[in-house]
C-alpha cells in the first residue's frame, strides 16, 4: 500500500518555467510578485501528474508547449526557438512529490475532482 501511494503521488506537480537571459531570474520564483517588479520573473505554467501510471514527460512537454506559446507572444521571439532553447531563451523544470495527505493527492485519488 505505501509503494502505490508513493508511485501515484511521485512527480505529481510539474512546474515548466522559460525566460531570456539576461532579462529573466529564476531566483525570483519563490517571492512575491510586486507591481513593479514583474519584468524579470520567468514565465510558468504548472501541472499534476497524478496516477498509478506516470505521464511525466508527456505533461511537461504539453506544459513546455504552453508557456512558450505564451512567453513568445509576451517576450517576442518564436515558439520554436523557445522549445529548443535558442536565442538566449532558458528554461527550468521542477517535479515534485504530492504526499498522500496533501488535498490535491486525496481529491484525486477519491474522485472528489
């Protein structure tokens, strides 16, 4: 039982995060936004990967498609150039463990979503 609760919480939250270098500060992700200083905190999108069966990489590619659809439209430039990382665009992912008794784990877990 404690192997299936930890195989469908693991990676459970993705964060894709891109930016420009020079311009973007990955530091700046877990502060506060501020009215003005928006300009250099990176463009994120986030989802849940939860499940006994881990669609991990298909999740952050959809999500790496989002945001730089996004980030192209608010920065310039061109999506695909984002996608590969060219022309100084930069990105970062972060995965993380849900724990069983986060709320988002059990709702989804009991059909509660």
């Amino acid at each position: 039982m404690t192997l299936e609760l930890y195989i469908y919480g693991h990676d459970g939250w993705i964060r894709v995060c891109i930016g420009k270098e020079g311009t973007t500060d990955f530091a700046l992700l877990d502060k506060q936004r501020t009215q003005g200083a928006a300009r250099g905190f990176p463009i994120c999108v986030e989802r849940l990967n939860l499940g006994m069966y881990s669609n991990g990489d298909d999740i952050a590619r959809e999500a790496l498609e989002q945001v730089c659809a996004r980030g192209a439209t608010l920065m310039g430039g061109d999506q695909r150039e984002c996608i590969r990382k060219e022309k100084g665009w930069s990105r970062r992912v972060d995965k993380k463990q849900i724990l069983p008794w986060d709320r988002r784990f059990y709702r989804r877990l009991l059909f509660l979503d």
